[in-house]
C-alpha cells in the first residue's frame, strides 16, 4: 500500500516536491536527524497514511490538513553493523515552506 508513496519519494530524493497531510498524533518508530537549520521534527501523516518526518524552522501551528513544500532527504540507519543488507532507509523532508489547508 505504502510502495508508490515510497516509491515517489526516493526518486525525488535531494528534489524540492509538494505534499499534503497532517500533524501526526499517533509516533511510529523512525529514524531521525537533527537539521540545525530546522530544529523542529513532526511526525507527518501523508493522505494515503504513510508516514515520514518533517524538518521545519518553526512549530506548525495547523490542526488540520496542510501542504509543505521542501526537500527530500534521505536517513540510513544501520540495524546491524555485521550486515550492511539491513541497513534501514527512509526518506523525510526538510521544509521550506508550509501553508494550512
């Protein structure tokens, strides 16, 4: 279910794209970072339920649905130093602007 949006986000890794979704309230478990240029993280639900994190300069303030645009990053972890075949990727957003819907 979750492929075309993962998909669609590791081809535009390092490119500037537009979404839309909403503040989380429920915290999967991800792998994260800190962007000191955009020290605040929220747990981004996407239309279809994915969920990644989102880098902002600011708290979104938005209760409901909202559109970011930024660029996509991606995160590695290594699960298991002894084997780089589980490394663990994921791809997040750091935002340059967000608008509320």
């Amino acid at each position: 279910m979750y492929e075309e949006t993962r998909n669609y986000l590791a081809q535009n890794e390092g490119k500037t794209i537009k979404i839309t979704g909403k503040k989380s309230k429920v915290l999967w478990q991800h792998s994260s970072t800190y962007i000191k240029s955009h020290p605040y993280q929220s747990y981004f639900d996407l239309k279809d339920g994915y969920q990644i994190i989102i880098y902002t300069t600011e708290e979104i303030t938005c209760k409901g649905m909202l559109e970011v645009k930024g660029k996509v990053i991606r995160i590695k972890s290594i699960k298991d130093e002894a084997s780089k075949a589980n490394d663990l990727v994921e791809y997040h957003i750091i935002v340059n602007s967000w608008k509320c819907s």
